[in-house]
C-alpha cells in the first residue's frame, strides 16, 4: 500500500509554477539593463547598445505576454517549460555572443536555465537543455564580437585561456545542474513519503475511532427501534389471537428486541469499555502487534525480560502499533524460520528489540537506512530493501518519542536487528498524534 501511496504523489509535484518563472526573468530584465547601461554609458565602452536593448526587449515582452495570457498559479507542463527555458537560453546566448562571447565575465550565467530545469524538470528535458546550453557555450568561444573595452585597445585572450574559461563553465554547469536535481529529487522525495506516513497515520486513527461511530449509531436508531418495539406490542396484543397475522407478529417483535440488544451493547462498548480499551498495558500492546504476524511460517516468539506487574500502562497509539508491527512485519518476510521480539522495562526507559535469523542488513543499506528510498522486494536478496514502508515506520515511532538503531546481530552480517527505546514516560502518557 506504502508504495501505491509514493506512486500516487510523484509527477505533479515536478511542475514550475509560472508566477516563480515570470519574476525570476523579470530580475534577469533588470540585471541585463543595469549591465548594459553601465557598460555604455558609465564607462563608455563600445558595444552595440540598440542590439543589446532589442534582446532584452524581447525577453521583457515575451515575460509580459506570459503574464498577461496565464494565471499566476498556472503550473507548465514540462515540454512548455522547456520551451521558456530554452527561450532564456537563446536570449542570454545571443546577448553573451554580441559582447565578447566567453571572455565577458558574465558568460557562467548562461547554467541558470540548466539549473533551473534540472530542479524542477523531468530529466530528459533538462538533459536536452543542458545539450542546447553546451552547444552555445561552446559557439560563444568562437564569436567575432570582442568585448567591450577601452576605445582604441583590444582585448586579446589566449586560446589556451579560452579553452579553461569554456572548461570551468561546462563543468560548473554541470556540477551545478547535478547538485539542483539530487536536492530536488530529495526534497520531493521526502515530501511524498511524509504525505504518505500522514494519510497512513489518519488512517489508523479512523480505524480506532470506529466504537465512538458504533456509540453514535446507537443513540440515533434507539429512539426509532423504541417506537418499532412499541407498535409491535400493540399490534401483538390485538392481532394475537388471529391466526393469520400472529407469528408475524410475534417474529417482529423478537426481532426489534434483538436489535434492542445489539445497540445496548454498541452502546456499553463505547461508554462502560471505552477507557478499558483506550489502556493499554505493554505486554498488551505486543501481544496486539505480534498477533497477525503468527501464521505465516516464521515463529514468532515474546521475551519479556522485565516484571510484567511493573510494566508501564498507557493509551492506545496508532502511531506505535502501526510503526512496530511495519517492523515485525518486514522482520517476518527476511527471517529463514524464527523472529525474537524482547521486551524490557526500567524505571527510565522501555525497550522494544526485533531480531530475526535472515540475512541481515547489507553494508549499503545500513548507511541508508530510513530513507524514503522505493525498492522492490523481489529483486533483494538481503534484508533492508525496505524503501518507503521502513521510512514511515520510522517517522511515526519517532514522532512518537522513541530512538531507533539498526544493527546486524553479528559482524559477519547474519541476522537483523532493530532496537526502539522510548523514555518511560512517553509510554505512560498519551502520545498520539
């Protein structure tokens, strides 16, 4: 289910917001006009400025037009943010080639459209801009126009220089490009699996909330049940001794009385057994976290290294059930024939440990561990690919006050071990979410 939930939240969240795009050109608008002012008219040089101002003319109308047709709130789709990307890319080339080409010292600024797209682009439209962008890097070596300097003196640069100047900004570029995409992918990533531990953690909670409906349910069909009741009585009184009309009448009445009794106990169950189940014991918890997990094989066995008449009694956490029994069960699925769950209880902690006799934990994914990484089961053949549903896990028992550490039971890496403490006090109050 865990994997349904990453599956259902990915690709939309890899849109570009239109109004974000629309004010970063607009600050391109203003930084190229400031340039080019500067440059002619603080210190004089030559360039060509009606070229320069058209280029950046046309970027502020193309900005303006997309203001004006769309919605700031419009999201673009990847290919037509590919298209805006790659219209920055040609303007700010065009403007680089016109004034000296690599040798300006604002030539690294062409990686911004790259970078851009590599942050919140699906990969194979970023990769054909970064292909577009290395192109015009490398034409921007061979422009005619030399850079604007003192009249009368050319700026001449060496050949080897340029090659190290078009070396230093593709790899900065891509550098650059690389290190936008991974942050991105974590951040959606993460994003996504959070959402998903939210709706999974709402879930258990509706699931728990389900004696208080059945307390609702009661109270509203009592009255209408009574009035049933009722009538059935009168009609049995007046229609008893008529033999057409009698066992039907007997029957509705037994039966409105049988409806009676189920609504008094859906009603005692949620009033008089309401706190009775809300408390619930550590042994109690670990036999309801244990209990699913008996008949698939693998045996699973409780050891309890504490008095159970000292043990902490607390309130029924969603959160805490869920997240150990994610535990037990992964334990379950990469154990050969048996899983240990120990249970120990201090004046200061408790601690929950959940071993197996599998293969254990692979060096990779024990640095790992706890990211919402997604992988497929069928294609481990070592304990820990356990991607999205570990990470949820994790997240809710922390939530919930505990540390965890993941751990082989030896150096030689045969069997798994997780170890959850909380402090004792956690488990003595209501920590639920």
């Amino acid at each position: 289910m865990t994997m349904d939930l990453a599956a259902k939240f990915g690709p939309s969240s890899r849109r570009l917001r239109l109004e974000t795009l629309v004010k970063l050109r607009w600050v391109a608008v203003a930084g190229q006009l400031l340039t080019i002012l500067v440059v002619s008219l603080w210190f004089e040089f030559p360039l060509p400025l009606m070229t320069c101002l058209g280029l950046i003319a046309a970027l502020a109308a193309a900005n303006s037009l997309m203001s004006v047709a769309f919605p700031p709130t419009y999201r673009l789709e990847p290919a037509a943010a590919f298209a805006v990307l790659a219209l920055d890319l040609f303007q700010m080339g065009a403007l680089l080639f016109i004034t000296g080409g690599l040798n300006n010292p604002f030539a690294p600024l062409i990686c911004i459209p790259v970078i851009i797209s590599f942050a919140s682009q699906p990969s194979r439209h970023s990769i054909a801009l970064f292909v577009t962008a290395l192109a015009f890097i490398t034409l921007l070596a061979f422009t005619p126009y030399p850079l604007p300097w003192f009249e009368g003196r050319t700026l001449e640069v060496h050949p080897l220089l340029q090659l190290g100047m078009w070396s230093s900004i593709v790899s900065m570029t891509a550098f650059a490009a690389f290190y936008a995409y991974r942050v991105s992918q974590e951040a959606t990533l993460l994003a996504d699996a959070l959402t998903a531990t939210e709706l999974i953690l709402q879930r258990e909670k509706h699931l728990h909330q389900l004696d208080g409906l059945a307390a609702a349910a009661a109270h509203e069909l009592g009255t209408p049940l009574a009035t049933i009741s009722v009538v059935a009585k009168e009609m049995e009184r007046d229609l008893g001794n008529d033999e057409r009309y009698r066992e039907d009448v007997q029957l509705l009445r037994s039966q409105s009385e049988r409806c009676r009794d189920i609504l008094r106990r859906l009603t005692s169950l949620a009033t008089e057994g309401e706190a009775h189940m809300r408390e619930l014991p550590l042994s109690s918890m670990m036999e309801e976290v244990i209990a699913p997990h008996r008949e698939f094989g693998v045996k699973v066995e409780l050891i309890e290294l504490s008095d159970r008449a000292l043990e902490p009694v607390g309130t029924r956490n969603p959160a805490i059930l869920y997240g150990l029994g994610n535990l037990l069960e992964n334990a379950v699925d990469y154990a050969r024939s048996k899983v240990m769950v120990s249970v120990e209880h201090t004046a200061a902690d408790v601690t929950v440990t959940i071993e197996d006799d599998g293969a254990g934990f692979s060096a990779g994914v024990l640095q790992r561990i706890g990211e919402p990484y997604v992988t497929s089961r069928q294609n481990e053949t070592r304990a820990g690919g356990l991607g999205l549903g570990l990470f949820i896990a994790k997240t809710l028992l922390e939530r919930s006050g505990a540390s965890l550490r993941f751990e082989n039971r030896s150096p030689e890496g045969s069997g798994a071990r997780v170890v959850v403490i909380w402090p004792r006090e956690y488990m003595e109050l209501d920590t639920s979410l």
